[in-house]
C-alpha cells in the first residue's frame, strides 16, 4: 500500500535557522502533497536570525511551496487552552487555500495536536533525524560545528553573523 496523498498540507516551524533536515521534511510534505504551506513562525522575542530572512531562504530553497513568514508574540506552553486558541486562529488567518489543511507534518510530535485541532491528518517526517542528523537547537548551540548542514545562502549568513572571523576562516 502506498503513502496517502493529500490536497492541502502544512508545516509550522521556526527553522531557526533552516537546514537540511528542515528541507528533506519540506520536499517530503511536497511530494505528499498537491499544495503545500510553511508557516514559518517569528518573533522578536525569540528569533535569532530574522523571520523575514528564514522564510526567504526556503522560498528560494523550495520554490514550489508557500512559504509564510507568520510574526506573532506567543508562546509554545501546550497545556494553555487559551494560548492554543489564538495559535489556531493565527493559522487560520493566514492559511491561504479555501480548504484545508488536509495533512500537517512535523519532526515533532506536537505535530498530532496541530493536526487533530484542524481536523487534519498527522504525518510525522524522520522523528529520529536518521536521515538528516541535525536540529536547529544543535546548530544554534554550536553553529561551527554544524555548516555542513545548512544551504549555502543559510551558511555565509550564519558564519557572517554567528561566528567570530578568525573560527570561519582559521589561519587566514
């Protein structure tokens, strides 16, 4: 039995910043899907690079998918029925299909909540990150250690502003 395929799909994310891990799940969704979208979520209060920077970097990286930069000032506490509420009606207002999403895809197992909440099929995508070994929170913890999976945009951008000069280019 093949995998089921859907009209409209969905990710949310930070990709803070995007990587390859984030890309194999994109290109995934898409190949699941005949429209996808990804919500890339901003806040100053948190961002460590630019929302608007991150969702121009997978624009360019997946030029097939919608990809929505979604500034906002909430938090992520799961147990807040109120704070769950405003997510959905930020989702809600900036979903930009008449239907769906039919599917919402994730790394992360907060995804099956997302997905129950819009009456959408859940599709967790390499949970244990054995295709592409890396998270966000690795990259941002250690970001030298880890430029070999980021896009190349992504990479200069991160070695420019990340990095001290003499740890990008030791020796120069």
């Amino acid at each position: 039995m093949g995998e089921q395929y859907f009209g409209t799909g969905l990710i949310v994310g930070r990709f803070d910043p995007p990587h390859l891990g984030h890309s194999y799940m994109i290109d995934v969704a898409a190949q699941r899907c005949e429209r996808l979208v990804v919500f890339v979520n901003s806040s100053t209060d948190r961002d460590t690079a630019p929302g608007a920077l991150r969702a121009e970097w997978l624009g360019d990286l997946h030029p097939d998918v919608v990809v929505l930069e979604l500034r906002h000032h909430l938090g992520t506490n799961f147990d807040d029925e109120d704070l769950w509420s405003k997510w959905m009606a930020t989702f809600h207002d900036h979903w930009p299909h008449e239907v769906g999403p039919h599917a919402v895809f994730s790394s992360d197992d907060y995804v099956g909540e997302i997905a129950r909440r819009f009456d959408a099929v859940a599709v967790v995508v390499d949970a244990d990150r054995v295709n592409v070994a890396i998270s966000a929170t690795q990259i941002r913890e250690a970001p030298g250690d880890h430029l070999d999976r980021l896009a190349p945009a992504v990479r200069l951008w991160v070695e420019a502003n990340w990095l001290e000069p003499e740890k990008v280019h030791p020796g120069e």
